[in-house]
C-alpha cells in the first residue's frame, strides 16, 4: 500500500485570519464547512499555513484516510488543545500521534458512517529563547531528520485504517510537563525505536501537556552547555512538573573526567532547586536498567549514577521515581529473552539494541513513569486518564496485548549514545 502523508498549517501571525485563536479544519469532498473552517484538499503551502505533507491521503464524501497520512498546521510556541473528529464511509481504527511520532490517541475504532471525537494537547517549541539566545540544537538531526520537535508547527500523524473528518486546534493554558534526558527518554523520529516520554501523551486527559526536550545522545552536562535545561526554565512556571533522567551517556564522561559523577549529581541537585524556585515540582529519574542479564538476574551496568540521582533527588527535596529499580523487575518478570521484546529488534531478533526500547518496551516504561505521579500524589495524576489501572511491573502486559500501529517513518541511523 502507497504510504500517505498529511500536513496541515495553521497562520497565527501575519492576517486577521491566521489571528484567530480557534481553528477548524474540514476533511471530506461533501463535508460542510461551518463558517471560519477551510476545508484541507491540497499539500501544505508556507503562504496558507496548512497542508497535506507528502501525498495526499484518499478523500471520500466524508473524510480523508483509508491509509496513514500526515497533517500539518503552522502554530508558535505554546500549547494547543486539538480535538480530532474521526470515522469515515468504511469502518476505521485510527491512532494518532503528533510530532515525532508522540503517542496521542490510541487505537480509536469506529464502525462504518459512524463518528467519535478525541481531544489531546501538543506542545510547540522553538530554540529561541527569551534573551534571544537560542538552545544549541544538534545539526544536521535536529535542524532536518527531528526538525519537527521544533519548528513552529503541529504535525499530525495518522496511522493504522485512519478516518478523519475534521480538526479544530485552539491555544490553552495548562500545567506542563517538562520532560529532560537522553535517547531513552526522547520523541525518537523513527521505527523501531521508541522512548517512554513519546508515549507518556496518551495516559494523560487533555488538561496536561507534555513538552519532551529530551535528545539522544545527551548529558547532564550537555544538556546544560546546550542551553537544554534553561529553555525549560525560561517557560517553566507554579504547577508545572519537570521529570529529569539522565545517566547512560553520563557515566562515560568519567574516563575524561574523575568527577564526572559527583558533577552529574551536583547538577541534578541544581536544576532540582531551581525548579523548585520556580514553585513548579521536580522529578528526578533514575535511568533504567540496560539488557543486562547474567544468570537470569538484572545486574546493574551503570555503575554509581542510579544511587547518584537518588542522593540528588534527597539531597534537593525532589521526588525520586526509581525507575532503575522498576525496570529491574519488569525485565526479570519477563524473563531474558522474552524481554528482548521490550528492545529495539530486528523481526527475527538476530539484532537487539540492549539499551534502545521497542514501541512496546518504551510504553510499559511510561506506564512505569505515570505510576511513579500516582504513588507521590502529584497534582498532574489527576489528569491521568479516567480507567486506567495501577502498573505492577512485577505483572507486565505482553507483547500482544499492545496494538498501537507502527509510525510509516523509519530511522535512517541508530541514536545516540549507548
């Protein structure tokens, strides 16, 4: 099947037009178009602000799908709240992510003629900072193969049998989320890999954002000579929640440096602190364990910076999800190999990543994440969505029991770091 895309622009700046604070747009050759709607049959256009991107997707009397497709619409720094309307003539079951491949809607079915709505928030971002400085981004991977996490657009994904009828985008004021860390943490671009913080949307009600600004192959020490953690404190503002993990690239900085690790700690404290000045809430993480097994046992391959980020997150006042420990019993409960599965892999599992999740690995880690909001009474886990039941990583989901598609986009390079 031709794979589709679709993108969508939305003008906030230049007209009275791109001014409004509400659009809609309408998918469908027979759909009618309330007054202050467009009506998306064309590729995405800079001079417009929105489009299709890439081919255009199959359009019927009611909506446009029938294969995965992407839609675009131009949108400043903030957060939106996007409510999508999907269902089609045939029945559909579409997922949609946002971004780089961000998880939003999971796995939404609908019968023939029928019609539901889901409604999520997505977070813009841009380099630049208030100073005019702008965050020190990775060329050419961030500037073109992730230029999507931060470019002054919204990028819709629409995968599996996907119908979409119509999407109405407005700018809202929500407490955040803040997300900082390495290639285990952020919105990887392409299958097979994935992250725990790309799929941490889709346990939230659209009252919560998530603005992901971790990047592969980073540091705590990168992250600040990049500018990475002072773009968030330069939007971070009271009832926000900054959740921090670093630790896999960090122990490698001690064969240049003896104190490496006494400096990945005393930054922690120091972003902790600061967040906390800010009256928001910090999160200190401790990375997850590797695949690495002996004798059927996890044994821990990143030396002291798990016990590092528990003294910082003690040290600081910081809340501290040990998710060391968790992925622990997780891959244990699995077992050795079946827990390949939660890896990046080839389908014949002749090649594993030991450190790389699958998109399966990387949503039972969030599942982990949102746990860790509940067990603290965080503000923000009242937003978790309505239903959803308490994670044991002693007693994982298996493997068939995760049905989200995978993205039509794949990595042309491993990410960094190890």
């Amino acid at each position: 099947m031709k794979t589709l895309y679709l993108s969508a622009a939305l003008a906030v700046l230049a007209s009275p037009a791109s001014a409004q604070t509400h659009r809609d747009f309408v998918f469908g050759t027979d759909a009618k178009v309330p007054a202050g709607a467009v009506r998306v049959d064309s590729a995405y256009d800079a001079a417009r602000g929105y489009g299709f991107e890439g081919d255009a997707p199959a359009i019927s009397a009611t909506s446009a799908g029938d294969r995965p497709f992407f839609f675009s619409f131009d949108a400043p720094e903030g957060n939106y709240r996007v409510t999508v309307t999907l269902g089609g003539d045939q029945p559909s079951d579409t997922t949609v992510k946002a971004e780089l491949r961000r998880l939003m809607v999971e796995t939404a079915a609908v019968p023939a003629g029928g019609k539901t709505t889901r409604s999520f928030v997505v977070n813009v971002r841009t380099p630049l900072m208030p100073d005019g400085t702008s965050v020190k981004l990775k060329t050419p991977r961030e500037s073109e193969t992730e230029g999507r996490a931060w470019d002054s657009r919204i990028t819709l994904e629409f995968d599996g049998t996907p119908a979409v009828r119509e999407v109405a985008v407005e700018p809202v004021t929500v407490p955040t989320i803040y997300l900082l860390g390495d290639s285990t943490v952020c919105d990887q671009s392409g299958e097979p890999y994935a992250s725990w913080g790309q799929m941490l949307p889709r346990f939230f009600k659209p009252a919560v954002a998530i603005a992901n600004h971790g990047e592969s192959g980073e540091s705590v020490s990168s992250s600040i000579s990049r500018g990475r953690f002072d773009k968030i404190l330069s939007l971070i503002k009271p009832g926000d929640v900054f959740i921090v993990q670093f630790g896999h690239n960090d122990m490698k900085e001690k064969a240049k440096d003896a104190q490496a690790a006494q400096k990945y700690k005393a930054g922690l404290i120091d972003w902790a602190t600061k967040v906390k000045a800010k009256s928001a809430t910090a999160v200190i993480v401790t990375p997850m364990n590797r695949h690495s097994f002996e004798n059927g046992v996890v044994v821990n391959s990143l030396e002291e910076y798990p016990q590092m980020a528990r003294e910082a997150a003690q040290a600081s006042g910081a809340v501290l999800i040990d998710l060391n420990a968790e992925s622990k019993v997780l891959y244990e409960a699995l077992g050795e190999k079946p827990s390949l599965a939660l890896f990046e892999h080839t389908p014949d599992y002749a090649k594993v990543d030991m450190t790389h999740h699958s998109p399966y690995g990387a949503y039972e880690l969030a599942k982990i994440i949102v746990e860790g909001l509940r067990s603290h009474n965080l503000k923000v886990a009242d937003a978790v969505v309505d239903g959803l039941p308490h994670f044991d990583p002693a007693h994982p989901d298996p493997e068939s029991a995760f049905k989200v598609p995978p993205s039509v986009t794949f990595a042309t390079a491993k990410p960094f770091g190890s």
